[in-house]
C-alpha cells in the first residue's frame, strides 16, 4: 500500500508502529541467508510512511541500513531517520538524484506522483523499485521503461503478487505441466473504507484514489502470471464513488489461449481475499492471496489436498527472471487502464 508523503492527512497516525505490527507474524523466524545473492546496493527512500518504514525495519533484519529520506515534510524525514538509522535526510529529490553513493531508490508515494519521481531519479542512472500502482495508466510506464533503458538502470514494480516465492514455486510446477493446463482464475478482493471522509487517499481522485490502482492491481497482477499471454478481451460493470472513482466492479477477460479471469473488486464491501487458480488436474486455492506463503492444490482425479508453502517476498537485482516481471506489469497496466478509461475514471493529471 502507497503511503502519501504530500498530504499529512491520508498517512497513518503512526507509520512506524503500522510497519512493526506487519513484521509481528514473522517475529522470531531466521532471516533468509540468500536474499542478498547479488551485490549489495545503497538505497535510499522517497516517502517515509508504512511502506518505507517496513523497507527500513527489513534492512535492519538483516544489519543494513538506508543511506538516505527525502521527504516533502523534513521533520518527519529525520524522525524517520532517526528511528531507523538513516545517514542522510535530503533537502529534496533532486539532491537525493545526485547522491553519488546511492545506487537505488524505492519510491513509497501516492500513485499520483510516481512518474514525477521515475522521470527524476532514472534519468540520473539510479535503479528504481516503485511501490504500486508503478504509474498512473500505460503512457506514463511506457515513458518511465523508455527512461530506464536509455540510462541502463532497472525499473522494477512491487507489487507483492509479483515477487513472492509461493506464487514462483506454483509457476514452476504449472510451466513443468504437473498442474494441465489453466482454464479460469477467479479473485476477489473487498475492503471496507468508510464513506465518513471522502477526501482519504481511498477515494480521492486528487490522490489517485479507487479500487483498480489500490487493489485490483493483486487480483489483475495474479491473474496475468498464470495466464500464458495477455488478455485481448475485457468487459466489465463499475459503479463509482460519489467522489468519480471507481468503488465496486465486476471485470471477466480473456486471452487468445481461452483462459478466463473472473475479478470482483469493492473498497466498500469486505470479502475474502480469495483466489482460485482452476487447472484440468487440479484447482489452486490461495487465502489472502496479496501476502500468502501457503496454497491448497485439490487434484481432480482422487480429491487429495496438497498443502505447498513457500517463503517471503523477495526480489533481487541482476536476476533477469525479476527484472524481467515489468513486462507483466506492463500487461496488467493495459487492461486497468482500459478499464478505467471505460468507466470514465479520470485523475487530474491525466485530464492536464
């Protein structure tokens, strides 16, 4: 979940206590030996709500810390710097651009300012890992792609769904043929934001607000990698928010292969976070599917329930499988902005 460092209001009272209540269900397990396999990079921050918090909380696991926070409010950059042991707390973006000693930034903003910040720090030669939603809509990620190969660096998007090792292992043993072939993925994702405040990143299209960017990306993000290719096909019903974002949808697409995908989305409803990958020898179910680490294969023929559990996320610069994921972003980025554009979802930037 994108954090705002632009609007006091939409972050959470405590960022830091959010961040520490995250990792509680992970208290006292051992921290994964590999997931520094390849050279260590210096990074720094953009934003420090929930989501650097977490970032600067899993350095620390492992002895590390940030080399850097640029922040729109300095005073609570250099708490956060403070707290965590941050080096450095950056005047702005720009002089954290021209830091030579730091190779990567994560960008931990609202949707909304994300190309501004990609058009930054990738034309200085800095790789970057964007929280969710990477852009806005399909123009701005083609753009910020353009950016990082002229200069080299890699783009990454982190979304969860993307980089999680329960998700790698299933592919292994889909693409190994153990599983047939996938014919329907079905996914639901429903939170329940009060209507109260209206002006909260949820709804606020000044913020980029609305189910699609928020959570759709999991459900859409899942659904694409078990699909062999693109959907080409895409129809849906959306009821909007008084606000003009979208609330509640029903999406079904298709691609050439004839693999279906059934989503349902609501920010006003809670349902199960559920997905149901349906296969010819079995069906996949997977709860809380956004940060699982276990699914529950059923095989067709006797019923046996199979249990597969797999580790936490994880992504590492120079694996060309995972710099490789951006191109399923890219998919996913299509189908929600057609969508939304479908829907007349249409942020303020995009009208400018």
């Amino acid at each position: 979940m994108a954090e705002n460092n632009c609007s006091e209001q939409t972050a959470p009272l405590d960022a830091a206590a959010a961040a520490k209540a995250a990792f509680g269900e992970v208290a006292g397990e051992p921290f994964p030996k590999d997931i520094y396999a390849a050279p260590q990079l210096t990074w720094a921050v953009i934003g420090c709500g929930v989501i650097a918090n977490q970032m600067a909380t899993s350095l620390a696991l492992s002895g590390r810390h940030l080399r850097g926070v640029a922040n729109r409010t300095r005073e609570k950059a250099e708490a956060f710097a403070e707290r965590y042991g941050v080096e450095r707390v950056y005047d702005s973006v720009e002089e954290l651009y021209q830091d030579p000693s730091v190779d990567a930034i994560y960008i931990t903003t609202p949707h909304n300012t994300h190309i501004r910040y990609l058009r930054g720090a990738l034309a200085a030669g800095k790789h970057v890992l964007c929280e969710k939603s990477i852009t806005l809509n399909s123009e701005e990620l083609d753009e910020a792609r353009a950016l990082a190969r002229e200069n080299n660096v890699v783009l990454m998007d982190a979304t969860t769904i993307l980089h999680m090792p329960l998700y790698q292992e299933l592919l292994r043993r889909a693409n190994a043929g153990e599983f047939g072939t996938m014919n329907l993925a079905q996914l639901n994702f429903g939170s329940y934001k009060e209507y109260g405040d209206l002006s909260n990143r949820f709804y606020n299209p000044k913020l980029a607000g609305g189910a699609m960017l928020d959570i759709g990306v999991y459900a859409l993000s899942l659904m694409r990698l078990f699909m062999a290719s693109q959907p080409t096909e895409v129809v849906s019903l959306a009821n909007l928010a008084s606000t003009g974002v979208d609330q509640t949808s029903g999406i079904v697409c298709r691609n050439k292969e004839g693999q279906m995908g059934v989503i349902s989305l609501t920010l006003h409803s809670k349902q199960p976070k559920r997905a149901v990958l349906s296969f010819d020898r079995c069906y996949v179910e997977v709860m809380d599917y956004p940060r699982a680490d276990v699914a529950t294969i059923v095989w067709t023929e006797d019923g046996r329930r199979e249990e597969v559990r797999a580790g936490r996320e994880r992504a590492v610069a120079g694996d060309a499988c995972a710099a490789g994921l951006i191109d399923y972003a890219a998919d996913v980025m299509q189908v929600m902005t057609r969508l939304r554009r479908e829907w007349g979802v249409v942020y303020p930037e995009e009208r400018a």
